[in-house]
C-alpha cells in the first residue's frame, strides 16, 4: 500500500514516531530510531524522510541537524492513509526462537492486521510474568522492524500472550473465522472461502503437533470453521505464512494494486 502522491513519502526512509509527536514543525527524535536513520541508513543533513505513527498518518520531514545522541527534522503537515478494505488477524500458537520470529516478519509485510499469541496444550514454549512481557516487547520490536523495511505504514497490533481457552471466551470479532487442521476430514480452504469478499477474517493456527480434539472442538463451539491447507502437513511457520498469503491475495491488497 502506497502512502499517497508524495514522491518524498514513497522513496525516502521511513521511520516511526510516537502518535503525539507527528505534527507540523520541528521534531527530535533519539534513540532506536535515532541509530536507524544514521548508523544503518547513514542518512546526512537535507535528506527525505516519511514519518509514521503507526495507526495510519504519515508526514514527509527533512533532516536539519544531527547531533550524537539525536537527529532533528523539519515535518510537513501529517497525512491520513487510507483504511484497508480486509481486516486479517492471526492466532499464532507460539513456537521456539527464530521460526516465531520469522513467522511474525513475514505476516507484518503481508499485511496482517493483528496477531494474538497464544500458548496451547501443546505448546512447548510457556511464557508467564518477566518473560511473557520480554517476548512481547520482542514481537513488538520485529514488528516495528518489519513494517519499515516492507513500508507497512499500518503494522499489525499484538495482542497480550494469553491461552487458547482465553481467548476463545471472547474471541477476535471477524466475518470469517478459520482454524486449519490436519486431519484430512475438513473440506479445503478454497472450498471454505466465500465469493462474497469479507471485511475481516480470524484464524488460529496451532503449534507443532497441532491442536488437541478438544481444543478443536471448543474453537468450533465459539464459531471457527475448520479447514485443511492441503495433503501435506505445514509446519507452524508455514501454516502462518500461507494462510496470510492466501487471505491477502484473495481479500487483501498482495497482487492486487
């Protein structure tokens, strides 16, 4: 998705800034953000740079000093993206390191809209207190990462790490809600997928060894479908990806514009 006619806001680097802080005028940003735009992209005085917010206004701003701690800019007047026409959220069960990790990379530049961790009766990796809150501060800087590097203006939401059983007390609202499974006895997605496009879709996907029949059963009972992603078996990763590809091309934005 394209931030608009601006050629400024399409080419230059984007970094993002607290909601509060994106207005016309002078703006001080340090840290994170600070080191990105001089020590990675090793941007000087006079360059282009898009600033966004994170909940769809951006802002074309050039660079006017830069000091050792701390860039300063000049901002243009901020700017509304436009609202996506398909809402995707994605329940991931989390799984070990780097394949998270990866799996949340790839949602963000497909344009998934939220993503709620969940732990299941099969998750290897259990998270509470300190740790449950690192990992999350974790998902929530590769986001953050992720949406520069695809030029996501809008990065997806992450939701609290909670359980399944949690969660399915009062699950994401959507006009499609999804869980697939292996099995072999639910009908395919293509099957499952309505002509009619949805303005939103939910779907769980489990951790390796996949969900439990009575996890299957109280999804079900709180309005998932089920569904198989084909003859082979995904690993957790893969079924996040896929399923995101899958959505955005057939709802979303992936191939479309």
């Amino acid at each position: 998705m394209e931030l608009g006619s601006s050629e400024a806001g399409r080419l230059s680097v984007r970094i993002f800034v607290d909601p509060d802080a994106l207005i016309a005028g002078t703006l001080t940003i340090r840290d994170e953000e600070h080191h990105y735009l001089v020590h990675v992209r090793r941007q000087t005085v006079g360059a282009s740079v898009c600033l966004l917010d994170g909940h769809g206004r951006w802002a074309d701003a050039k660079v006017v000093s830069i000091y050792d701690g701390s860039t300063e800019l000049l901002v243009d007047e901020p700017t509304m993206v436009g609202v996506a026409s398909f809402a995707l959220t994605i329940v991931p069960a989390i799984i070990k390191g780097e394949r998270m990790d990866q799996a949340i990379t790839k949602m963000v530049e497909l344009g998934v809209a939220r993503i709620c961790p969940i732990t299941t009766e099969r998750t290897v990796v259990r998270l509470k207190g300190d740790r449950a809150k690192r990992r999350l501060d974790r998902f929530e800087s590769i986001t953050k990462a992720a949406a520069r590097q695809s030029r996501n203006p809008r990065p997806p939401q992450i939701a609290p790490i909670q359980s399944l059983a949690e969660l399915l007390v009062a699950p994401p609202a959507a006009e499609l809600s999804l869980i697939p499974e292996a099995s072999g006895a639910a009908p395919l997605l293509a099957q499952a997928l309505p002509e009619a496009k949805p303005t939103s879709a939910v779907v769980l996907v489990g951790p390796e060894g996949g969900f439990s029949a009575a996890e299957l059963s109280g999804a079900e009972e709180a309005g998932f479908v089920a569904v198989s992603l084909g003859p082979r078996v995904l690993r957790a990763e893969t079924a996040c990806i896929a399923i995101a590809s899958i959505l955005a091309f057939r709802y979303g934005d992936v191939g479309s514009i």
